[in-house]
C-alpha cells in the first residue's frame, strides 16, 4: 500500500506542465506576432523574465494591450515604441545603441582594452626583467670569453 | 610598497560597486516620463462616475497623484502618511484608484479615512498603464504646467516625503 503511494506521488508531477502564459486569442497568427514580440519585452515585476512567458498581472496587461494595438493596425514599431514611451529602453531586453546607452554597450570592450594594456605592459615587463637576469655583467663577459678562448686552444 | 596596494585598491572598488548594487532596487525603473507633459485623459471620480476629471482641471497647481488599489498591501501602510499629509492642506493629493473594484475602493476610504482631495477611478488600469505604473503605489508629483517632476515607485513614507516630495513641492509652488 504504502509502496503504491509512493508510487503515485513519483507519477504527480508528470501531470504538472508550466509553458507558456495561458490567454491564447482567437486569431493564432496574430497571437504568435504578439508572443515574438513580447519576448523583447522585460518584465518589470519580476526578476529577468520576458513579458511572453510571465504569469504576472502586468504583463498580462501589456499582452492584452499589444493584442489591442495589433488589431487597430499598429506595426510591431509602433507598439514598441509605446512601451518605451511609458516604461523607458530598460523595458527591453536589447535595448538600442544611443547617447543614453553607449556606456552599457562600451563597457565590456573599454574592459577588455584595458585588461590588454595591462597584459601587454606586465609581459613586456616580465620580458625585460628576464633579459636583465641573463645579461651577463663585464666581468662575466671576460670571463666566459677567457673560457671560450682556452678551450678553442 | 604601491604595488601591494594595487590588489587592495582593486578589491575595495569592486566591493564598492558590489555595495551600490546591493543599494539598488531592480524594480525601481526611471520613469522617462519625468519632465515631460502627465499624459491627458478623462476619468469618471470613485464617488461619482457621472463625473470627470481630467488633469487640466488641476492646471496652475502642483499636485500629487497616488495610484493605489484596495488589493495593495504597501498602499495600507502609506495610507496614514496620507492622511496626515491631507490633514496639513499643503498639496493638493489625487487618488487614481487603479484596477479595483469601486465598492472596494471605497470601502477603503470610507473604513480608514479619505487622504484625496478627489479620487479618480480607472477600472481596467488604461490610465496607469500611460502613466508607466507597474507597481502600486506610485505617486507623481506634477507641476503648475502640468508636467511630471518627480516619481515615487512604493509607498510614501514619513522620510520621502520630507527629504524629496515636500521639497520639491514647496520649490515648483514658488514658480
């Protein structure tokens, strides 16, 4: 009995299925545009999720809006541009290169020059330092070519 | 001596960026509707929906607008700095109740007191919606010409509303 129990609490959660948010409208076409378009869109109530897959309360608002919008005509642009109009570029997951955005997009790049720069002083470095410890003083040097001499003999 | 600071220096930055991260709430987004126009509409009030209202009638006042819900929890805790805000007739507040039920609503106000100076009632959450609200509460502070100064994403409190909003209302009121 007890085995059979276990048994069926394993079984639960294939039963369980998350996908997608649920509303699908009555025109699929429409619906798919709506969806690719809202994987743009970030969710602002939650914590790095898009529009498209949230179950949140506003982001069902902004389906239903994008749906409404889709239906008077609005092109894609146009609904995006709306949501940046209210929310700010932060509403979308890529947001555009601008005058407002350059540091987010400079940033990894300015990193990695300076890491470069660094990389490229710290072995020109090491180089020299190495050079340094091989050269051979004068003395050494009349030395080392005494030796040479007498062996040559 | 320098060179073994370099490290130190280094960790002491990151530790300083990591500490402003931590500071900072992801959810708050600047709103890019600050110093632009509050975005025109007509509502019907909560306590009288043959009633309009539309923000041209507050035109040569600074005002507040708060978006609160009677399903918000943190509107609950600002309601009191409301109502003693209201109870000093310094700035004019409006309410938007935003995606309620009316009889809810106004159970609210009727239960724990009225802070608006009129209460307007956006049932399906269009009017919030322009005004970028995604969280309840908000409150806008809106000046003589009608343009957003200041958003406020969360709950007013004792401190925000002295450090930042009274300021800022007293400053705008003098223009």
């Amino acid at each position: 009995m007890k085995n059979l129990l276990i048994a069926l609490l394993l079984v639960l959660p294939t039963f369980a299925s998350a996908g997608e948010a649920r509303d699908l409208a009555d025109d699929p076409v429409m619906e798919r545009r709506m969806i690719n378009l809202a994987e743009k869109v970030r969710c602002l109530v939650c914590q790095s999720e898009a529009v498209a897959s949230s179950h949140s309360d506003w982001s069902n608002d902004v389906r239903q809006i994008m749906r409404d919008k889709m239906k008077a005509g609005a092109s894609d642009q146009e609904i995006m541009d709306m949501l940046v109009e209210r929310f700010g570029k932060s509403v979308l997951f890529d947001p555009p290169v601008d005058k407002e955005t350059m540091p987010l997009w400079a940033a990894p790049f300015v990193m990695l020059l300076l890491g470069v720069v660094a990389l490229f002083f710290q072995l020109r470095k090491r180089r020299e330092s190495a050079l340094k410890e091989s050269a051979l003083t004068p003395e050494a040097q009349a030395r080392a070519a005494n030796l040479l001499k007498e062996e040559n003999k | 001596m320098m060179r073994r600071l370099i490290p130190l220096v280094v960790f002491l930055v990151l530790a300083g960026f990591l500490y402003v991260g931590l500071s900072l709430d992801p959810r708050e987004v600047p709103s890019p509707l600050i110093n632009k126009s509050a975005p025109t509409f007509n509502l019907p009030l909560l306590h009288d929906t043959k009633k309009q209202f539309s923000p041209q009638d507050m035109k040569g006042q600074v005002w507040l607008l708060n978006v609160w819900a009677s399903w918000c929890g943190a509107c609950k805790d600002e309601h009191p700095v409301l109502m003693e805000l209201a109870s000093k007739n310094i700035v004019p507040v409006l309410g938007l109740n935003y995606k309620d039920k009316r009889e809810d609503g106004m159970a609210v106000l009727r239960k724990s007191g009225d802070p608006y100076a009129i209460t307007l009632f956006d049932a399906d959450g269009k009017v919030g919606f322009d005004y970028g609200v995604y969280g309840v509460p908000e409150t806008y502070v809106i000046d003589k010409e009608g343009i957003i100064r200041y958003k406020l994403i969360g709950a007013v409190t004792p401190q925000n509303l002295r450090d930042r909003i009274l300021p800022l209302v007293t400053e705008l009121s003098k223009k």
